[in-house]
C-alpha cells in the first residue's frame, strides 16, 4: 500500500533529518553560533567516504571513521578562525562567515572530487528488510538506530553529566562561565568540533541513499534549519520531534503531489508557523 | 519624506569625507564631474568590447549590490533572501517579454511590481523575528525559490527561459537599441547613477535616519515614537525593487534567465559588494562591485576556484578587518601618522 | 601583616579617558577591606581590573600582585584558579541550573589556593540553600541566589573573595545578613575585598575602607575611623538623625 510505504520512507527521511540537525542545535543553543557551512560539512562528509570507498578500497564502515576525523579536524580549524567572534558575539559577522566557509568549501570540493554525482558504496543499501508490505533498506535501518543513539546519547550528557553542565551555563552565560573557571573559547570549540562531526556522520550514512554531488550542502542547511527552528533552538527533544514530523510530512506530500515541492510546503508550513508563534514549536 | 534635521550617524570613516572643507565650487561640481569621468570610464580604458562587458556588468552588479546594502548597513540585518528580488526581476521581465511581448517599460513596471509584492509577504512574514532567523529565513526562501524555479515549466526548468528581445526605448525620433553592451552601457550607467542618487537621498530621508537609529539602539528608537518593526519592513520592501531593477536589466543584457540567478553565488556576491569596501559607505557596493566584477570578468581562475575566491574574500575581510578595506586604510593612516 | 593583594599605581583607561588614576590598594589575609564610592567613581573598574573580567578592552597599567606575583596579564579563568574569585553584581549564577548543580559547576582547581568547600560545606554555611538544592535558580529570592553565588565562589577555594555590590537588589535585612555570613568567613581565614554602595551596612563588618572618588582613593583607613570620616559622613550617612 503507497501510504504505508511513504510512511516507511518518510522514517527513514525524518531519522536523517534529526540526524543532521543535532549537532547544529546544540552549536546554536549553546554557542548562538549559526552555521551556514553546515551543509557542506554534510557534502564534504558523504565525499569523503565515497572517496575512501573508492580511492582508498576501505570497507565502508571504515570509510566512516576516516570521513568523521577529517571533517572533525576541518570543523576544530575553524572554529579557531571564529573563536574571537563567538566570543565577541558578533552574530551578524559570524552568520556571513560561515556563509563565505559554506561556499569556499563548495568550490574546493568541486575542485577536488569533480563536478560528477557520485555514489557511494554502501554494502547496505542493496539489503532490504520488508516489514508486511513496506520495504526498506539495512541503511534506512541504520540511519535511524544512527539518529537514535545519537539523541540519546546528546540528551543524557546535556542534561545529566558534567559536561552538560558546562555547556548549558556557557549557553546561558558565557561572561559568568568564566568566573565558574570554564574556559568558554575551548567550550565552543567542543560543541562546534560535535556538530561538525554530527553533519559528516549523517553525510557519511544518509548519503549512499542517493547519488551525491558537491552542490548538496546548499539544500541540507535548509533542512536542518527547518528541523530547528520548528522545534525550537536548543532543544534536542523537540529536534528529534519535528525531525521525523518533517520526514513524514515530506514522504507523504511526495506521494500525492510533485515531491521538488516538498520543502517548499515544508517552508510555507514554517513562514505561519513564524507569524503565528516567531519562537517555534517549542517543547518543553 | 520629509528631511530631518539630524545628520545621519556615520561608521567609523564612513561618509564623504572632508565634504565641509572643499571650496564651493568644488563641492557642486563634484559630483557632476565624477558622473562625466564614470561614463567616460569604458572610453579612457580603451572602449574594447570586453571592457564594455565588463563595465555594463559592473554597473548592474552595482545596482544589485545596493538592493542588499540598503538592509544590510542602514538596517543592519542580514537578509540572505535579496537573490529572490533579484531573480525576481530578471525572471518577470523574461516572462512578460518572451511569452506575452511586452515592451522594456512594462516589462519594468512588471518586474518591479512582482518583487514588491515578494518583499512584502517575506517582510511581513519576518515581521517578529530578528538576526538569525531573519537571517535564515530569508535564506530559505531563496533556495526554495531556487528548487521551485528549477522544477517549474512554466519558468522554464533548469534550462531558463531563452530569447529575451533587445533593449529597446522609445527615444526622440523612433527608437534607442541596445544591441552591443557598447550601447547598454548609457543606460546602465544612468540607471546607476539614478540608484546612487536615491540610496544618497535615502540616507538623508527621515526612513534612513530611523532605519540607522532602530539598528543601533531599538529600544531608544521606539521611545523616541519610532515604529520599529514598520521601519524594519519599509526598509525591506523599498531595497526589493532596487535588486529588481538590476534583474530587469541583467535579463535583457544576457536575453536569457536561468536558475543559477537563484545561486550562492550571487548571494555572495552582492555580500561581499557591500562589505570588502565597507559598509554605510554611499559608494562602497559600486566600489566593491566593480572590484568583484572584474576579477571574475578579466582575471578568472575558472568557475570552482572563483568560488573559493569570493568565499576566501568574504571571510578573510570579516575576519581581519570588519570594516572592510576602509577600516584596513584607517589602521594604516592612523599608525603612520 | 604581609598584604595578600596589593594594588600599585593602577591605572585603566577606555579609550582616551581614564576610569581609574593611580589607585594603590591592598587586602591583608584574613581582611575584609571594602572600597566605597558613589556610582561612576570607577568601583565596578577597580573589580574588573582584579578579576580580569570585562567585555570592553581596558588599556590597564600599574601591578595587581597576589602574593607578591603578578596576576595582571592572565585571563579571568586563570585568575579565579590562582585564588581571585569574583561573584559580580546583579547576575552571579546560572539561572537554568539547579542550585546543586551550580555548587557542583565549579571544579576545585587541583592546587587549592585556599581552604577547599565540599558542596556539603557550603551547605553548613548556608542552612537554608540546603533545603533547596535541587531547584532552578530562576525560582530562588534575591538574597538566596546571592548566598548560592557566594557558595559557588567558595567551590573555586578562593584566597581571595571579590564581592561586587552584593546588596543590590536585596531588601536591607537581608543585606546584613548575607554580609554577617561573609564576616564569619573571614574569620574562618578568607581574605575578602567587598566593593558597596551601603557603607552604613559595610562599615558595621569590615575592617579597612577605601573611598574612591572620581577613579581616586580620596580617603583609606580602619572602618571605625572611617565611621567619623567627615567625607563618609556627609555622604553615606549623612542622613542619619542625630
């Protein structure tokens, strides 16, 4: 049955849209850093597994790791570019950076992995796992036990260990922080260094689900901007919510009208939301 | 609009300097004679076909750029939506002349009224939000408005719409073609200069003076009897039709429209425009246009590595000097004396 | 009495004009030296130039040594682990952590420069934050934040405690009353410098007083003296009846 089916797909599509939008809430949350580069950290993630696949002969699954450090090392750089506006917090300045880093990337990829849609080679995209009669793949699978290990894991270490501690009072106050003797530069530095790793990892296993090119990273900062300012800045439950009510949303407008306009819809869904509630579908 | 009697606040080293010192009759031919010099540009330069290009783009990149630099310095908000008012311009105008024939004034009247129209529900609908998600919001509504383009027939897909007319206007005995960039570019740069006067009268405006005053200190503005959030969407629908224009313009210059109006690129482009100068500047965005324009159009190192250009321009300038070349020159100054 | 904190010629400018000209100051162990002054005498200045914490770049000059060390070139977070520890005016906690979860923010640095509190400690100093451990500090009156600031400060095994107007904001009961907790941590061995607008209320605990006026230190000596300061007098307590 179609809706069955696009409620399977629209699983699989929301556990990615969450998966893409955690790390970017809590920069956002904890930092008020935006990052438009967001996006390309995806691309560049994706990238980077299909060329270890691919250039390098590795597994996939040790594609991953090598995608997650090199994306890791890119996101720790610049961060230390930005440290000084973050702490400034010049917002204005920070969005237009990261906007320049987005497109700077962009056309260094294209430079380095060319200008063709790539795949990559993921041994579980071809395995289907048939649920009655929906089918999916072992990698929709994987992404969603990905999306939910990693909610779960950010949820506890925010809201129940030391770290997130330190990361919730530099959210509220970096000034005070440092007089609890929190070193805020390094704080961001952790949380940037996280989200960089939370979009290559979606990049690294969302990806192989369609083809890949250099382009993609304008689109993906759309989504994830929709996840979280629909479910409300900072908060990783709402992300999570909002993340797979997008996924549905999107699967199920694809399967009654032209799917290009799903974010479109998506969008329009957004720019009531805005006027009606400007601070989103927070939960609490 | 009525004038003020409070001169707008300058950046630091903004505004014309030393305009107070100059004698009279510098001061008033001052700016007939940089209008003469400009127009006479392409001509002290050569007058080749590549420099009309060149000069023709500048001008409209220009024009462009100052759609964006009236929200982004007076108002000191980042809109990332300007492409949509752009794009806006160029696809109404293909649209108008290539399906149904209208001529360039309606085609004008068209474009200017579609972007309007597209600023107002965009400004209306940020009506309560403020920096990033503004800032993101516009910048959604500019890819979905590149994934609905792309997708639409009736816009013509990825592939654009093709075969947009010749520039004609009616003149003094028929008709003025552009046929050559050599012939766009009289009115190009009067449309230029058109927009310089007008962002230098809005700057002087009582909107421009409340625009500067709700960006610095909201709070103040609206116990001075400012409507802010009117301002903020004045301010935003009045920049539309700038960008609009250009787009008009561009459409008949290329005679074809395509997504890739809709792309980061021109995005950063008229970012960068207006920041690399510095910002609040009356003719930074020309300035930061035409350095802009010529490296793509005279010294292109190829579409990715370009890329990485204007990205590595724009952050390096944010980064090193926030207030652009003109914030660079005054650590200069300043240190030597 | 070798001088814990000693201030020399301490000069901060902003820009083209100086807040503070020439301030010498010094804090004894287990001294509570409090510095008055009206508002714009460069009070909050004179806090932000020991703690190194401030949002604008002050151009200092002139020495801030703790025990003869000079402290004046490090960072604010590095300061509070060599003992400077400040609890600003107005906002001094997280607002969103809990109580408990504020006390335990703070990792004793591994070499204390003072006496060590476990959060149990800071209970025994403060009975009445014991019973609200796990509440959000949003919910928390006035004088009981102020008291969880001050315990988180005593977290970081302060040598010396920086209190910032601890008295805005709190009704004039409670003010003695946070004040009579910080004399007993002085007498318990704590070094503290308390900047005030309520002299009447300081002049009743501390042991020295400094009058800044003007970014100058006007007048300086034991509070009792200062209580007949003609300058205090006629401008803090002026007002008294006769």
């Amino acid at each position: 049955m179609r809706v069955l089916d696009q409620l399977v797909n629209g699983l699989a599509l929301g556990a990615g849209y969450a998966l893409l939008a955690v790390g970017w809430t809590v920069l956002l949350g904890a930092a008020r850093l935006v990052n438009f580069a967001h996006g390309q950290l995806y691309m560049l993630g994706a990238f980077v597994t299909w060329w270890a696949c691919t250039a390098l002969g590795v597994p996939y699954l040790v594609a991953i790791p090598i995608a997650l450090v090199a994306v890791g090392v890119l996101g720790a750089v610049m961060q230390l570019a930005l440290t000084r506006l973050v702490v400034e917090q010049n917002i204005v300045s920070l969005m237009l950076v990261t906007l320049a880093f987005g497109y700077l990337l962009q056309g260094s990829a294209a430079l380095v992995f060319g200008g063709n849609p790539q795949q990559i080679p993921s041994p579980f995209s071809s395995q289907n796992v048939a649920i009655g009669s929906a089918r999916f793949t072992q990698q929709d699978v994987l992404i969603i036990v990905a999306a939910l290990a990693l909610y779960a894991v950010t949820f506890y270490v925010l809201s129940r260990t030391g770290i997130g501690r330190i990361v919730r009072g530099v959210a509220e106050d970096p000034k005070l922080a440092q007089l609890y003797g929190i070193d805020a530069a390094r704080v961001y530095l952790g949380v940037f260094v996280f989200a960089a790793l939370s979009a290559a990892l979606a990049g690294a296993i969302i990806a192989p689900r369609s083809p890949i090119l250099t382009s993609i990273g304008f689109d993906e900062v759309i989504i994830t901007f929709l996840v979280v300012v629909l479910g409300g800045i900072g908060s990783v439950l709402g992300n999570l919510v909002t993340g797979f009510g997008l996924g549905f949303f999107v699967a199920l407008f694809g399967a009654f009208f032209p799917p290009a306009y799903s974010m479109a819809a998506a969008f329009a869904v957004l720019l009531i939301v805005l006027v009606v509630r400007p601070e989103g579908l927070r939960i609490r | 609009m009525s004038e003020l009697q409070v001169t707008p606040q300058r950046a630091p080293g903004g505004g014309e300097k030393g305009g107070r010192a100059l004698p009279t009759a510098v001061r008033v031919l001052r700016w007939p004679a940089l209008i003469v010099l400009g127009y006479l540009v392409p001509v002290l330069l050569g007058g080749s076909d590549r420099i009309y290009a060149a000069v023709v783009l500048i001008a409209i990149f220009a024009i462009m750029s100052y759609g964006i630099d009236v929200v982004l310095s007076y108002l000191g908000e980042v809109s990332l939506g300007h492409t949509l008012f752009w794009a806006g311009g160029a696809y109404a105008t293909a649209v108008v002349a290539v399906k149904y024939g209208w001529g360039p004034l309606t085609s004008l009247a068209a474009a200017i009224g579609v972007v309007t129209a597209l600023a107002v529900v965009l400004g209306l609908a940020t009506i309560r939000t403020r920096e990033f998600v503004f800032s993101l919001v516009t910048y959604a509504a500019a890819v979905i408005g590149l994934t609905v383009v792309s997708n639409s027939d009736f816009l013509g897909g990825t592939d654009g719409l093709v075969g947009v007319p010749l520039l004609a206007l009616p003149a003094v005995g028929g008709q003025y073609v552009a046929r050559t960039n050599a012939e766009m570019w009289p009115i190009a740069f009067g449309l230029l200069v058109l927009v310089v006067a007008l962002i230098a009268r809005f700057r002087r405006s009582r909107l421009g003076v409340t625009a500067l005053m709700a960006q610095m200190n909201p709070q103040l503005a609206t116990t001075l009897g400012v409507d802010v959030r009117r301002t903020r969407v004045l301010v935003f629908v009045l920049s539309a039709p700038i960008a609009g224009l250009a787009g008009w313009l561009y459409a008949y210059q290329r005679s074809y429209v395509s997504p890739d109006l809709l792309s980061a690129h021109f995005l950063l482009f008229m970012l960068a425009a207006v920041i690399l100068p510095g910002r609040r500047l009356l003719l930074g965005p020309l300035v930061g246009a035409a350095i802009l324009t010529t490296q793509q159009e005279l010294f292109s190192f190829g579409g990715d590595a370009d890329k990485i250009v204007l990205g590595g321009v724009l952050a390096a300038i944010l980064l090193l000097s926030p207030n652009g070349l003109v914030g660079i020159w005054h650590t200069i100054t300043r240190r030597s004396g | 009495m070798s001088a814990l904190l000693e201030l020399v010629d301490l000069e901060v400018r902003y820009g083209r004009t100086a807040a503070l000209h020439g301030v010498d100051l010094t804090v004894g162990e287990r001294e509570l030296v409090a510095v008055a002054g009206a508002n714009g005498a460069g009070k909050s200045t004179l806090v932000n130039a020991v703690a190194g914490w401030s949002r604008g770049r002050p151009a200092v000059s002139g020495a801030v040594r703790l025990d003869g060390a000079d402290v004046g070139g490090l960072a604010a977070h590095r300061r509070a682990a060599s003992g400077i520890v400040l609890v600003p005016e107005g906002k001094g906690v997280f607002e969103t952590l809990t109580v408990e979860e504020n006390l335990e923010l703070v990792r004793p640095p591994r070499k204390a420069a003072g006496k060590r509190y476990s959060v149990a400690e800071v209970y025994e100093v403060f009975p009445q934050l014991a019973a609200r451990a796990d509440k959000r500090c949003s919910t928390l009156s006035g004088g009981e934040r102020q008291m969880v600031a001050i315990g988180r400060a005593l977290r970081a095994a302060p040598r010396l405690l920086i209190l910032d107007e601890p008295s805005v904001g709190l009704a004039p009961r409670l003010v003695l009353d946070v004040l009579r907790h910080v004399r007993e941590l002085v007498d318990a061995g704590l070094s503290v410098l308390l900047v005030e607008q309520n002299v009447r209320a300081t002049l009743e605990v501390a042991d020295r007083l400094y009058l800044l006026e003007q970014g100058r230190v006007v007048a300086s000596g034991p509070a009792e003296q200062m209580r007949d300061d003609e300058r205090i007098v006629a401008a803090y307590l002026g007002g008294l009846r006769a």
